[in-house]
C-alpha cells in the first residue's frame, strides 16, 4: 500500500552570488540556525522550515537551477554588481523566476547599482539592505516576509501586555510601541494609545488578541493584574502566539500559573536602570523581542500548515502548543467524544506530562508519533551517513549543518520507537557520533520508565570502532563517558598484521602521518572489518551523504557498507536529496548519472589519482592480502542490479532517492523499516 503521499508545506530558499559570501553567509547562517531545529539540542522547540542555501564556491560556475516541489515557498535573491555585471548569473537570476511560477521571491538588494536586478520583479517592492546597512533591521524584514509568505498576511500585529503601575517598564512598552510603528509590515495595539475614552475596554481585548501575538511584559505585577491575566487566557484560548519578556527586578508572591509553555526571554537590568545606559541597550532589546515573536509567530502559525498533513481519521484536537490540562479541559468539553485526541508539535512531552494528561481520558501525540504505532524492538538499523565536500552539498543546496540536523531527527524518529541504531567510528567533537549518542540519550532519559533506565544490559546505540582507535587515550575516555548508552564493538585487527612490521603507539594512533604505508595499509584493512561487522550487527541499513574522494580505505566507506549490506540482502535506503556518493548511486541506479560522474564512481584510476596515498596502501595489501582491493567492474554491476528489499514500492524508492526534504524521507524509512523488519 502507498503511504499519504507527503508534500512539504513551505520551503525557503536563499540565493547569492559567491563574491557577496563575506557579506551573506552570516545572515542566512543565523537565519537558517533560528529556523531549523538545534542538531545539539535534539529535543528543543523549533520551527524546522526546509531551508536551501543556492550558491556555488566559485563564480565561473552558476548552482543548479531550483525546481522547488513544496506546496509553497520564499525565495530570497540576494542581488549586488557581481550578479548584475555577470551574464552567466543574470541569466541564472532570471531562470529562476521562471521556472518556479508558484513561488514567491523578495529580492535584498546589496548595491543600489543592483536595484534594477531581475526585470520580471521590478513591480514588487525590495529589501533595501545597502541604504539600511542594519543587520537587526535585514533580519526582521527577512522573518516578516516569510510570515507574510505563510500567512498571506500583510501586517503581524503584536498586542503589548503590560501594567501601567510599573513606570519603568510602561515607558519601556511605550517606546517599543513607537518603534515598531517606524517598521513596515508591523503594527502595535497597547491599551494607553489604541482604546478610545469611553470605549469598553473587555471588548477591545476580545476583539484584538485573537488576531495578534501576545508580548507578555512580566515583573512582578503583573500576575496580580485581572486585564492582563485575561488577555492571556484569551490568546491561549485562540491559540495565538504568546512570548514573555521577563522584567523582574523584584519578587514576587505568586505567579500566574498560565503564563508557561510559552517562548521566555530576558532582557539586560540595566535598562530598568535611569540612567544613560538606557538609551544604549534599548535598541538592543527592542530587536531581540521583536525576533522572538516573529519566529514564534511563525512557528504557530507554520504548525498549523502541517497539521493538515498529521491529522488522521479521529479528528484529533490540534495544539500549536504542547498540551497542558487547563488548555485540554477547554478544548475538550466542547466535543461529543467519551475519549479525546490531541496533536501537537515536536518534540513529544515527558512521559511524566503523558501520564498526567491521560487521567483525563486524553490520547496525546506529537508529529512524530502520531502517524503510526510502529515498534521496532528488538531490531537493530544501521547508519552510514559521512560529510559529503561543500561542493558536493551545493549541487543540492543543502549544508553541513543540514545533514546534522537530519541526522538529529532520523534518530529520534527510530529511537522514539525503540530500534536500536548501529554506527561506526566517528568520535570527533560535533560528530555523527555525537549526534546520534545526544539523542539516545534524551529519548532514555524523557520516555523510557525507571526500569528500562535500570536496565544496563539494553543499549540503545551500538559502535563499532575499528583497530586502532580504541586503544587511544581519547578513544577510551569516550568509551567510559557513554558506556551507558552505546554498547560498544572493537572491531579486530587484521590476521596479516603479523607479517607487517609496524610499531603501535599512542603518536601512531592519532597521527596522519602514513610515511609508514604498512601501518596505514593495517589501519585501512581495519576500516574494512568494521564495516562488516557494521552490517553483521544491523538488520537494515540507512545510507546518506558520503565522500568520494580523501578517503582513509580502499574504497569510500558507504560505498564499502553498501556493499556488505547488498551481500547479506540487508533492507537498503538510500537518501540521495542531500548529496554525495549516495546521491551519485541514485543517479546511476535511476540512469541519470552522466558519463563523467560514472567514471568518477566506477573507475579504480581516476580513485587512485583522486586519493593521495591509495596507490601505497593497494601496492602493500596485494602483497598480503588482495581479496581488499575493489573490483570496480563487479561493483558497478552489483549495485545496478541490487534488490532494496525494504518495504517500499518503487514509487516510494524513487521519492526516498530525489527528496531534499528530511520529514519526507523519514516518512518513507519508518513506513519502510514497519513493513520489512516487523
């Protein structure tokens, strides 16, 4: 049976010629940050927009041309004297617009000679980055055209929720007020100014909360304030965005008990200070509230767009928030039901928040949970995921960080129904490792009962480490770290390093210096050990990204892994939207890989000139040991006659091969990993 065909929602794309990078890059980069999930934080509230970065490392050259498939999307076109003065780029530039009807472009102009840039968008207005010269005021311009793009609203409103009696910060939201009126695309409503004399004040609030964001100003009157405990109870009730900018400079005797889950951030002490230092931390502060209730006003309203998809047939209650009883019992005691569903957004609550929420006879759900009850116990799925170069990521636009991120939420996804994951090597600071370990670690400590965190025999996470590593001092000190959570597999050496005369040390085992090919050509058989047992341990195999070039064995490793798992007729998925070897697989299994790219895949020579110290370690194994060295012929065809055997139709195997979009390709594993290992 097909699975829901999923579409994402909204995608947003950001477009700059490579000699404008130094100006760019920290803009988007940030802007992507606050947008996407935090790949070290596996379970923090975020929107998690697909977010595309379309570029190339030199300018002789023009990326790929966009051909977006969400159901709609924000491009930003970044546009300067290099894109206008270059014919090759214009003519990019222009061929973007054209092929994607369905989207919706804002063009930051860097240059005022490039205000002319892209004929066909010269009707619409532009951000006009060289005369503002503010990156604050770049980033909030940039957040209010996507809630434009997702809302098709032209203004956010933002309700000011404060009390008078607090003089320092009265004059603190007044000010604010009269900033943001100086913003386009921006409105204000604060009491003093916009309820008239005789105008009836609960009226007011009724009819402007609900289509607002709630900027909730707490010090410690605020909870003692009857207007301003309703206008919060309102924007729950509405399901509005709600932040609270924390203005305490003294106790308070109680606080109001429906001013939580909700953004909290805290502004400097020093501006409630009368003094000079006011003037200068005020803008600061002014910026930082506004980014926090435009990205929170994003994400609700972003929330909403893929509840469409999430919904099933219960007809669940759907919550831009995770769920709390007040919200539940209000929610609830309008629909004829015994028992009650609720959906809401990732990450899913703490199992202690479930149980308390399921005595009121509520079934509740995050996204991921909500589209199936699959368990994976008991089975174990292989990663193979490895940074493709930057080149490789740009034909795709995607980034480094991207692929960490969806590494972050695969793991989560098959953790959360209990699968354990099996991964090789990679103890680098911010490594794959690393990812995969943080959340195993948050999914055992938020959801798993006191008895299966007892259990010390069940690990969550298997890594194999090849010989040597593991003999290193680091290597050791992360093996006694994670020995709670990662069972872990020294792989042996190989049986001819006897014959090799090779001296291992501490300085050997951290070193890249492969003067000594023996030892290199040992370390390489190693990398190839482990791989098999990678594959002997698993019962499905994941493959993403992966380099072809300045590898350390004889092959590239998730060429190798793919390998050992096609032998042992493995369930097999392979992610070819985010670039790398696996997405030169794709193409060639699906035919569309050109000559140059086959040769580059296929062919042992162009491996040897591309790989500094191959031809050394291959001269040494076929002394000792050649069933190591590749065969490329065999593997080309191998690989084109391979059976994926992993419960997906080839509809689905075609979607999981070209898809840049992480829910949808996790979608598609899940639904794979049920139908072929249950």
């Amino acid at each position: 049976m097909e699975s829901k065909r999923y579409r994402e929602e909204f995608s947003i794309y950001f477009v700059w010629h490579p000699n404008n990078e130094n100006i760019v890059k920290p803009i988007v980069e940030k802007l992507s940050k606050d947008l996407q999930k935090d790949s070290k934080n596996p379970f923090s509230r975020s929107i998690h927009i697909p977010t595309f970065f379309v570029t190339t490392k030199s300018s002789d050259t023009t990326p790929n041309v966009i051909t977006d498939t969400s159901k709609s999307s924000l491009i930003f076109i970044f546009c300067s004297c290099d894109t206008k003065s270059d014919s090759n780029w214009d003519n990019f530039y222009n061929k973007i617009v054209s092929n994607n009807p369905n989207s919706s472009f804002q063009r930051i102009i860097l240059e005022e000679e490039a205000n002319e840039s892209i004929p066909s968008l010269n009707s619409q207005s532009y951000i006009n980055f060289y005369k503002d010269n503010s990156n604050d005021l770049l980033y909030v311009r940039i957040l209010r055209s996507i809630y434009t793009a997702i809302t098709k609203e032209r203004i956010l409103k933002l309700f000011l929720s404060h009390t008078k009696k607090n003089k320092t910060t009265s004059k603190l939201v007044r000010d604010l007020d009269k900033f943001i009126h100086n913003l386009r695309g921006l409105d204000s409503f604060i009491d003093i100014f916009d309820i008239p004399e005789g105008n009836d004040i609960l009226e007011q609030i009724d009819t402007n909360v609900p289509v607002s964001t709630l900027l909730v100003f707490k010090e410690e009157l605020f909870s003692s304030r009857k207007w301003c405990q309703y206008e919060v109870l309102i924007a729950k009730e509405k399901q509005r965005p709600i932040i609270s900018i924390t203005c305490m400079t003294d106790d308070e005797d109680r606080s109001f008990p429906h001013l939580g889950n909700i953004p909290s951030i805290h502004i400097s002490e020093s501006l409630f200070n009368t003094n000079e230092t006011y003037e200068n931390l005020r803008e600061d502060a002014f910026w930082k509230i506004l980014n926090c209730a435009l990205l929170e006003s994003i994400r609700c309203e972003y929330v909403k767009e893929l509840m469409h998809f999430n919904e099933d047939e219960s007809n669940p209650i759907k919550l831009v928030r995770p769920p709390e009883p007040a919200d539940l019992l209000r929610f609830c005691k309008d629909i004829k039901n015994t028992s009650y569903h609720v959906i809401y957004p990732d990450p899913p609550i703490f199992s202690s928040e479930i149980d308390l929420i399921e005595k009121f006879d509520i079934k509740t759900n995050s996204f991921m949970t909500s589209l199936d009850s699959y368990n994976y116990k008991g089975k174990n799925i292989g990663l193979s995921i490895s940074n493709p170069t930057e080149t490789e990521l740009q034909k795709y636009h995607q980034s480094d960080s991207q692929l960490d991120q969806l590494t972050q939420e695969l793991a989560c996804n098959l953790l959360y129904r209990n699968a354990s994951l099996v991964y090789g090597g990679d103890m680098r600071k911010n490594g794959f490792t690393e990812i995969v370990i943080n959340a195993a670690d948050f999914i055992r400590r938020r959801y798993r009962n006191n008895s299966e965190l007892d259990n010390k025999s069940h690990k969550m996470v298997k890594n194999c480490l090849a010989w040597p590593i593991y003999n290193g001092s680091d290597a050791k000190k992360w093996i006694s770290n994670n020995n709670n959570i990662a069972e872990i597999i020294k792989c042996p050496p190989p049986e001819c390093i006897s014959n090799f005369n090779i001296n291992i040390n501490e300085q050997h085992l951290s070193s890249n210096n492969i003067q000594n090919y023996q030892l290199y050509t040992a370390k390489a058989m190693s990398l190839s050990i482990m791989r098999k047992n990678l594959i002997d341990e698993s019962n499905a195999r994941i493959l993403i990204g992966g380099k072809l070039s300045e590898y350390s064995g004889f092959m590239p490793g998730i060429l190798e892994e793919l390998l050992y798992a096609i032998n042992e007729k493995q369930p097999i998925f392979l992610l070819g939207g985010f670039g790398g070897l696996t997405s030169h697989i794709c193409n060639f299994i699906n035919n569309n890989t050109s000559d140059a790219d086959k040769n580059n895949l296929f062919n042992f020579s162009w491996h040897l000139k591309n790989n500094e110290h191959l031809e050394g370690i291959i001269a040494v194994a076929k002394k000792h040991n050649p069933e190591y060295i590749p065969d490329y012929p065999e593997i080309q065809k191998k690989i084109k006659g391979m059976s994926f055997n992993n419960g997906l139709s080839d509809v689905e195997n075609s979607r999981l091969f070209s898809t840049p979009y992480p829910n949808e390709a996790i979608q598609l594993i899940v639904k794979g990993c049920a139908n072929c290992l249950q």
